[in-house]
C-alpha cells in the first residue's frame, strides 16, 4: 500500500467519525453525503416543513462549495500533489475547533462539516479516492467484484491469474474503504459517550491536524513520483 492510499485511508476514517457524531448526537442529516439529504428535499416539501426544507438545500450547497474550494485550490484534474491542500485542510480542522467551542452544535455547524467533507472529497476524487461517501466505493467494489466472477469462467485465457489477482486486490482495497468509514463511525460514537461533544470535535480536529501533517511530509516525494511517471 502507497503512502497517498493510506492517507485516503485516514481520511475515510476521519469522515466516518464526523459523520457519526453528527447524526447521533445532534442533526437530523447527514454532513459527508447527501444522497439521503436529497431524496428528503422534496420530502419536507410536501410535508410543508420549510425550515428543514431550507436547512437541506443548504447542507447540500455547502458540501458543493467545499468542492469548489478543493478544485480552486488544485484546478489540474490529473491528480495535482500539492501543499495547499494540506495547509487548507489545517485551517478547516482548526476552524472546527473554534466553531465548536464558540457556538456549538447548531444546524449551520453542520453546514460548515459539510464543507469540510466537500473539500476533502473534492480532492481525493482527482485521483480516483471516495472518501467521505460509500456509495461510490460500494458500486466500484460491486464493478471489480462482477469482473472478477466474469474472469473465472475464462478458463482458456492464460493470463487468467493474475488478472483474476488483480482484480481481488482491487476489490480488497475498496471494501477496506467501507470497513475503514464504519470503523471511523463506530470510533466516533463510542469517544462522543465518554467526553462532551465538544471533546468529540476536538479530538478528531487534532486527528485531522495530524493526517494534514502526514500528507504534507510525503507531498515532495510524492510530487516527485508522479513527475517520474510523467518523463517515461
């Protein structure tokens, strides 16, 4: 495993923590996806709950807006390496903490979330990572899964194994995404029993912070990397 996939890794585990925190403590919405928080748009609609109908369109903006702000900061679509995302994302994780502690968990908390997972996600999704939703991770694992059935009945192909090998380790590392998200859930939930929920912020900002660090000591090598790729 390649450093930058761990990294994807951490921040998977990251956004499975927020995520968690959020729908079981304090909001009726999710802040990392918004299939759910889509499909209720219309549903608040009907039901004539504006104030839950206006709170939706506005999670939903901000996790755009996040990705706007990732695209902004590297607008190269081929999988830029670069710091500013590292710095970015230290700001974001230190807002967290000061938003937290100064106003608490209010609807517009999660909006600021949802921006803080837009932008992780932005990122990522440059070189092919989904880190802060599972349904795309689920339908790749189910792609490379068919691939794989649809592989072993090729009896003849004498390259057979190694495809077939190759198409489990893909499989393998996409369902450790899932694993990895829930493990960050399940994480999340138990460290928001034992501490106030401030503490629950704090813990995975300072988590954050670290994973920020991480990625920008391999930034260089992994700059350098790619640059050798580019001159083959």
């Amino acid at each position: 495993m390649n450093s930058f996939v761990l990294f994807g890794y951490l921040v998977t585990f990251a956004c499975g923590w927020l995520n968690a925190v959020i729908v079981t403590r304090f909001a009726p919405f999710t802040a990392t996806h918004h299939t759910g928080s889509v499909t209720k748009i219309p549903v608040s609609m009907l039901d004539g709950d504006w104030g839950m109908f206006i709170a939706l369109i506005g999670v939903v903006s901000a996790f755009i807006i996040g990705v706007a702000i990732s695209a902004f900061i590297n607008p190269r679509g081929d999988g830029n390496f670069t710091s500013r995302f590292g710095i970015a994302y230290i700001v974001f994780a230190v807002l967290m903490i000061i938003f937290a502690a100064t106003f608490g968990p209010y609807y517009w908390f999660v909006f600021f979330c949802s921006v803080f997972s837009g932008f992780q996600n932005g990122f990522l999704s440059q070189f092919k990572l989904r880190v802060s939703h599972m349904t795309g991770v689920a339908t790749d694992a189910g792609v490379e899964l068919g691939r794989m059935c649809k592989e072993s009945l090729k009896k003849d192909n004498p390259n057979r194994h190694s495809i077939l090998k190759s198409y489990a380790a893909s499989f393998g590392l996409k369902m450790l995404f899932i694993v990895v998200f829930a493990t960050g859930a399940l994480v999340g939930v138990l460290i928001s029993m034992g501490v106030p929920l401030f503490g629950s912020f704090l813990l995975l900002a300072l988590f954050d912070i670290t994973i920020a660090v991480f990625y920008l000591r391999i930034c260089p090598f992994l700059r350098t990397r790619r640059e050798r790729e580019d001159e083959i």
